[in-house]
C-alpha cells in the first residue's frame, strides 16, 4: 500500500528533523512525538529480550533521556533514528540485564559530519526501509531466528548463515557515506 | 593520527558481527571486534548494516505500553543530568593498540604487565568478564605460539607483526577466526615481533559448548 509507505516515510523523515529540535531547542513537543513512538516499542523490545515491565519501564526511561543528552551526536546519514535508538536500548540492556562493559569501536578519526548531506539522509532512509519490508517478508522460519539473535536467545555460535537478509545495498550506503566523510574531512 | 590504513585480508564472520550488535557477546569476543572495526571501514559499515537490522525490529516489535507518568519521569530525569553532554573528547590509542584495548590496558604497549609463557612468547591476560578470556600475546619473531588447542571459539587479531598458519597469512588488522575444527601451529612472521589479541570462550563455556561438540557424534 503506498499510503502506508508514504505515511512511514513522512514519520522518519519527522523523526531525524524532531532530533534536530531537541538538539538545537531542547524542543520538548519534538521529543514528546518522539517517545510516543518509539518509549512503546523499546519498552517491548527489553521485554522479549528478558526483561520484566518494571525494569523495562526503568531501561525505557533511560533510553528515551540519552536520546535527548546525546542529541548532537547523531548522525543521520550513518544511522537512521530507529536504528541509533536500537544501539542506544541495547548498551542499556547490555549494561542492565547482564551486568558487562561493552566495549566500543573508536569513532573515525575524522569524526562526523557537521552538515550530512540530505540526499545521504534521505537514500538511508528509504533502503532502511526497505531492508524492514525485506525482513518483514521473510518466511518465518528466518524471521523468527533473526529475531532471537537480536532478543538475545541465541549464541554467536548458534547464530547460522543468515542467507535471507538482504544486507547489500544498506552496507555500501553506510560505506558510502564513510567513504564520503573521509574525502571530505582531509 | 594517521589514516595509513593496513590493507585488511580476514575480516570478521556475519555471525560474529550480527551478535555483536545484538549484544550478546561476552565481553572478551567484544573487545576483539570492537578492535578490529576500529580497524576496518569495511567490517565497519557491515556492522552498520547489522544495527540497521536491529532498528528494523525495534520499528516492527509489539509495542508494550508505557505508563501514565513516564513521559514525566523522563523529563524529569534530563532535567536532573543537567546539560548535555559535552562532545566527547577524542579516545586514547597508541600506534599498536587501537582505542578499546588501550581501555583495557588503562595505558600504551608499555603499559601491558606481560607473564613469560615459554620459548620467548608472553601474554597478558585483560580484564574482562568471565564467561570468555581476552589476552594479549607476544611472539617474537619466527617463535612458533605454544600448543593451544581450542575447543571453543578463538579469535585472534593481529596488532603488529604478522603470523602465519596453515590457514593464511595475517597482517596487522587481520582476524582469524577458528573453532576446534582448525588444528593449527600459528609462527611469528621473521619480520617483526608479532602481537595479537587472542579471545576464546572454550574453558568457561561448557555448556555452551555441548550442542557442538554432540554434533559429530549425532550424526552417526
């Protein structure tokens, strides 16, 4: 259906510009838009993930004010808002349900960029997207045990060749835009 | 710092990555990827791939309702943790050790507190979690690493120098990633001493292990 798609598109799109005015404002209607969305659903991702609701509701809190402190560290041609909320709920799981550091890559050298480039933005955007309808599509089985690999019930060494996801396009998207940083940061 | 980059042959497996951004590694195992994409823009932007499939999930997975007064908490909480946090200042490296092993070490190379193993080899084991085992190994060059079978998993990065096995050849920036299948004697490139970050999780994750070490003997 395309209206649904367009209406997803116009909701991300919001999404990064809301992050942008809880930056540059400290805008708290932005950032209400903002957790109605997405406080729910990272609320029910620690639950599947072993959680119980109140220590959800304690994680989901932190969550939602780390978004806001680390506002002007997103970085919207590298990760879309859902994924960046993805990297922050899991350190907190990570940090809460297991109790271990976790170590962090170093950022690049040449940092992140001041002013991403909107058709960057925009192109992560729509492949995001599409990579969701893609793992949406998948035939049960597949889906099923991504979704156990990322709630945690499965080990590394349990975790098979995932042949079904179609990670191509998104990767050379983010080594595009790393690519690009690193030219233009010289 | 420099951007002169190794040219990076052994990169990391798909499993390795997407667990490690589902973040369900022990910390030993991420500790090495986190060194080895510090290393690597490509096993960088594939890792990015793998947290896009966890914002996929978090977009797709049954919302739970939260209650009445969580908005408030949360508000409440940013206005008590004050301003927002400053850009954060660069993170420490040195030229062998990339930013997350340089954390562990709290130092540079000199740093390391090194034990003798035998025939010139040294290790320093890092502090991690228990349920795997992160150590730094020193083989000086042409020494052969002592007999280490691996019953589990074992990922050895190579920091400096080079080794070979009879696998490969691995540069600095390159991962060998080996179960207990592989039975291999890694030795010291002769051009330079060789330091590694080795991560197993064989003596600790037994049980873990059973549904491996069952399979040769299911299949009979």
């Amino acid at each position: 259906m395309t209206t649904t798609n367009e209406r997803r598109e116009t909701e991300n799109e919001d999404w990064v510009a809301c992050i942008a005015l809880i930056r540059d404002d400290g805008d708290e209607r932005a950032f209400a838009r903002l957790f109605a969305h997405f406080a729910p659903r990272v609320k029910g991702f620690l639950m599947r993930s072993g959680s119980d609701a109140a220590q959800a509701e304690e994680t989901t809190q932190e969550v939602m004010a780390t978004l806001w402190q680390k506002a002007h560290l997103f970085d919207p041609s590298r990760a879309t808002a859902a994924t960046w909320i993805f990297t922050i709920a899991r350190n907190r799981k990570i940090d809460a349900l297991r109790r271990q550091k976790r170590p962090e890559p170093e950022d690049l050298p040449w940092g992140q960029d001041p002013e991403p480039d909107q058709a960057d933005v925009l192109a992560l955007q729509q492949e995001s997207d599409q990579l969701g309808t893609a793992i949406a599509a998948l035939p049960e089985k597949q889906r099923v045990l991504i979704e156990k690999a990322y709630f945690g019930d499965l080990s590394h060494s349990e975790i098979a060749e995932q042949t079904g996801l179609p990670l191509g396009t998104i990767k050379s998207r983010i080594r595009l835009a790393l690519d690009r940083l690193r030219h233009e940061m010289k | 710092m420099t951007n002169i980059r190794p040219e990076i042959k052994h990169h990391l497996t798909d499993p390795l990555l997407m667990a490690y951004s589902a973040g369900t590694l022990p910390e030993a195992f991420s500790l090495t990827v986190a060194a080895h994409v510090s290393m690597c823009d490509e096993c960088r932007a594939r890792l990015g791939s793998f947290d896009s499939v966890g914002g996929a999930l978090i977009e797709q997975t049954e919302a739970e309702d939260v209650s009445e007064d969580t908005f408030a908490a949360t508000m409440a909480r940013i206005r008590a943790g004050g301003p927002r946090d400053a850009k954060p200042a660069p993170r420490t490296r040195s030229d062998v050790l990339p930013a997350p092993i340089h954390d562990y070490i709290g130092g540079g190379l000199d740093a390391v507190r090194w034990r003798h193993v035998g025939m010139g080899v040294k290790q320093a084991v890092l502090p991690t979690a228990r349920d795997a085992t992160a150590r730094l190994l020193y083989i000086p060059a042409g020494a052969a690493v002592p007999d280490h079978g691996h019953r589990g998993t074992e990922l050895t990065l190579v920091l400096q120098g080079a080794f070979v096995d009879e696998v490969d050849h691995f540069g600095p920036g390159d991962i060998e990633v080996a179960n207990e299948d592989l039975d291999h004697t890694p030795v010291a490139d002769i051009g330079a001493d060789c330091i590694c970050l080795a991560a197993t999780d064989a003596p600790l994750r037994f049980r873990a292990m059973i549904p491996r070490l069952a399979q040769p003997f299911l299949r009979i």
